[in-house]
C-alpha cells in the first residue's frame, strides 16, 4: 500500500462531527456584528511581510519566529497572515475605504503562526476580528468590549475581562526609559530575547512568556505611573461606559499585549478552564497603524477572538456537539423503489425548503432501517412494494413513539411542512 500523507504539524482539519458548534459560534457572530452596524470584509491569506514587519513590529514573537514566510516564484516574500488587523488596514487604504470616512468592519479565518502545538494552540487556527477605524472616541472602545461581552453571553461561556492602558507613544517614551533602568540593573537575569529587546523594545520584556522571567516582571515599574492626562481620561471614561451596563472588569497594569501597534485601551478575556492557554479573546485602540502604513492619521480600535478556544471553552461549559440528525432518512428497498425515490426526495425538498433528507445507501430493509436510526433522523421514509402498489408512501417516526403510517405525497409535505417550518 502507498504510505499516508500525514497532514502538517498543528495544522487540524475540523471535522463534520465538530461543525454544529464552529456554525453556531459563526451565525452568532454574523448576527450580532451586523446588529451593532459593523459590515463583513475578506482579504486574502498571502500579504507581502514588510506589511507584517511594519506594523506588528519587528521585534515581536510573531515576527521574529512566527511567521510563514517565504518566496514566491516572482521572489517577491510573502507572509501567511499571522493576524488579520494589518490586513484589514491594508485592505482599507488600498481600496480607499477610509477618505473621511469611519468603517466598521469584520472578517473571520485562518491564520498561521509558527508555534508550538499543544491545547489551544496550533499553526493554522482562526479568528474573527472586529475593528473600528477612524473612532478616536471612548465610547467606541466601550462598544467593541461589549460585543464581545453580548457575544460571551450569546455563547453561554464565562470569562473575565482585564484591560489596561498602554498611553500614547509619546507618553511611553518616559516609561521606557524607567523600564531600560529597572530590567538593565538586571540585565543578568534577563534570558537572550529579553537582552534583545532591552534597548530598542523594553516592553516586550513585559510580555515574555518564560516563567523565569514572571519575578522580574511582577516588580517592574508600572505604565500606570507614566501615563498623560488624556490618555487617563479616555480610560477612565471607558471604565465608566462598561460600568454603566455592567461588564465587569478587572484592570491589569502589567497587561501590554504581543504587538507593537497597540495605543491607550488594551484588553483581553481570560478563562481559567483552558490550561496554559487562557486568552480567548485580545484587542485594543491601535491610534497609530494606519498612518504608520501610509495611510492619514486614524485612530482605531478593534479585537480578536481565537475560535479554537472559544469552542474549546463552550464544550467545557457543558455544549455537547450540538449535532442533530437529518429530518428524513430515505429506506428503499429494490431498483423500482430507489429510483421512485430519487425523485420524491427532489419534490419533498423543492416543496419543504428546510427540510433535511438523506439518501441511505441500498440495502435489505432491515440493515438500512438500522442505519436510519443511527443517523439520528426524525423520520424514516419508506418505499417498497407495498409503497408501490398503493403508490403512496410511509412515514415512520424514529425519535418518538407512533405507528408507521401510509400517506400520499401531499399529506407528507402538509405533516413535514409543519415539523420543519416552511412549506412552498
Ligand atoms: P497568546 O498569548 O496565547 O500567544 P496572543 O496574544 O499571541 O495569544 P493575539 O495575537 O492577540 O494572541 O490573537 C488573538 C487571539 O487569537 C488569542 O486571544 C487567542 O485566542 C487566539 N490565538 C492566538 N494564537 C493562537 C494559536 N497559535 N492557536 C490558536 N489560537 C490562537
Ligand atoms: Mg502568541
């Protein structure tokens, strides 16, 4: 036998089993964006890096051992989008989307990072972004936190909210330099990325996921401290929005985030219930990207959600997979019935549009009665000689008790009609 293609490491095919909740966690999402006026956008999967280096920044994780990134045959390097918000500000100036003019966009889809698999962590996963541009206003800060928050409610999941304010850049310039002081009198218990970033992006050390660095961080100055008058202003009247509809939150200063372009509000919902993996959802104001990209000044503000971790979340709190059965499993017996039967299931579904009918594979009776039960239908339809010589039909119920019962072709669209919704 020819040897399995394995499939690439921490890349997961999702399987049928595991798409009532990934269809669930998206209507959800669909449904709830669009009521709060935000409109869907796409943009490819391939960008050129410099748009990642540029606006992540290139002494990040992402940047520095995350990305897929490679030649393609023109030599032009090209980058798997690693998160969507560069892409979506990209999308936007290269499409003009933003001359005097405020969007409020979403996208859902895979992203690609270069890490190491393990429990809500792969190589390809995805998210679903929400962003704001061109809103310099706390209340749209508010807005977006509590999307996520409805969302959360929506999905029957519980986390905790944490945000801080990471100021202005200008307002960083000062903390930075306390932050070089504090880490560089250290500078020997800082591991190699910390003693990279030290000089060019002290925050970064903030960030660092190495346990041993969690003491030296704990004892760090505070951005708190550092922080400009507006830039407190906004987050006090963020905090005051949030509290005004009861969100609940917990500030956290040594909060920063993994990318370079956050501004003021930063934030992220936290679940205990995941193990080492406990950030599901993360965004913030980003005042600078747009310009540093080319675009005008434009201040933004925006989120992303790992869907993998959101599922992973909704099964501990109790989902099962969600999935149901179809309506109608079809069980006919002989080539006269089968072909009778290709072209009733056409007429039931042209006249019950949502109904679900399942072809089952031929058979005696009995074996395909089996697989109708297993299939987790509603209904057995059957056809066999009897069925076609009174040339009508039987329904069997498969979830309840009742007698099989024979009926015309207008009698089972009037009952399925009714058990379904819609009839035409
Ligand atoms: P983490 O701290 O767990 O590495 P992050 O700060 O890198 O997360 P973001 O870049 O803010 O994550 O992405 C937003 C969300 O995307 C995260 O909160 C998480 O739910 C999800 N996410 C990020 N990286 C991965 C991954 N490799 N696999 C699965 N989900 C991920
Ligand atoms: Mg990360």
């Amino acid at each position: 036998m020819a040897e399995l293609i394995q499939p690439v490491r921490g890349m997961n095919d999702i399987l049928p089993d595991e798409e009532a909740l990934w269809a669930l966690v998206e209507s959800a999402v669909a449904e709830l964006f669009e009521r709060y006026g935000y409109r869907r956008i796409r943009t490819p999967v391939l960008e050129k890096t410099e748009l990642f280096r540029r606006s992540i920044g290139e002494l990040t994780d992402i940047v520095e051992k995350e990305m897929y990134t490679f030649q393609d045959r023109n030599g032009d390097s090209l980058t798997m989008r690693p998160e969507a918000t560069a892409s979506i500000v990209r999308a936007c100036l290269s499409n003009g989307l933003l001359h005097n003019q405020q969007r409020k966009l979403w996208c859902s889809g895979p992203m690609f990072r270069h890490e190491k698999p393990q429990r809500g962590r792969y190589r390809q996963f995805h998210q679903i972004n929400i962003e704001a541009l061109g809103h310099a206003e706390p209340e749209v800060d508010a807005e977006l936190i509590v999307i996520s928050a409805r969302l959360w409610e929506k999905l029957g999941v519980r986390m905790v909210l944490e945000m801080n304010s990471l100021g202005t850049p200008e307002s960083r310039t000062n903390y930075k330099r306390a932050l070089v002081d504090y880490f560089g009198k250290r500078r020997s218990d800082l591991d190699a990325d910390s003693i990279r970033r030290l000089e060019r992006n002290p925050m970064r050390i903030l960030d660092s996921k190495n346990p041993a660095m969690r003491e030296l961080v704990a004892e760090a100055p505070v951005l708190a401290d550092y922080l400009d008058s507006e830039s407190r202003d906004h987050f006090e009247c963020v905090k005051t929005l949030l509290s005004d509809v009861d969100v609940g939150f917990t500030v956290n200063p040594r909060l920063v985030r993994g990318l370079d372009y956050y501004t003021r509000t930063v934030f992220e919902w936290i679940s205990d219930a995941l193990g080492a993996q406990s950030a599901v959802c993360s965004g913030g104001r980003y005042d600078g990207l747009v310009s540093q990209l080319g675009g005008n000044e434009t201040p933004c503000v925006g989120w992303a959600l790992g869907v993998e971790r959101v599922i992973d979340l909704m099964r501990v709190s109790g989902w099962d997979g969600g999935d149901t059965g179809p309506d109608v499993y079809v069980v006919a017996v002989g080539s006269e019935a089968r072909r009778k039967c290709f072209s009733t299931a056409e007429r039931l579904r042209a006249r019950v549009p949502d109904l679900t009918l399942v072809m089952g594979r031929p058979g005696g009776f009995k074996a395909q009665l089996r697989r109708a039960d297993k299939s987790g239908a509603r209904y057995a339809l059957i056809v066999g000689d009897d069925e076609l010589a009174a040339g009508k039909l039987s329904v069997k119920p498969l979830r309840e008790d009742g007698a099989q019962q024979l009926v015309d072709f207008d009698e089972l669209v009037t009952r399925l009609g009714r058990e379904v919704g819609t009839t035409q």
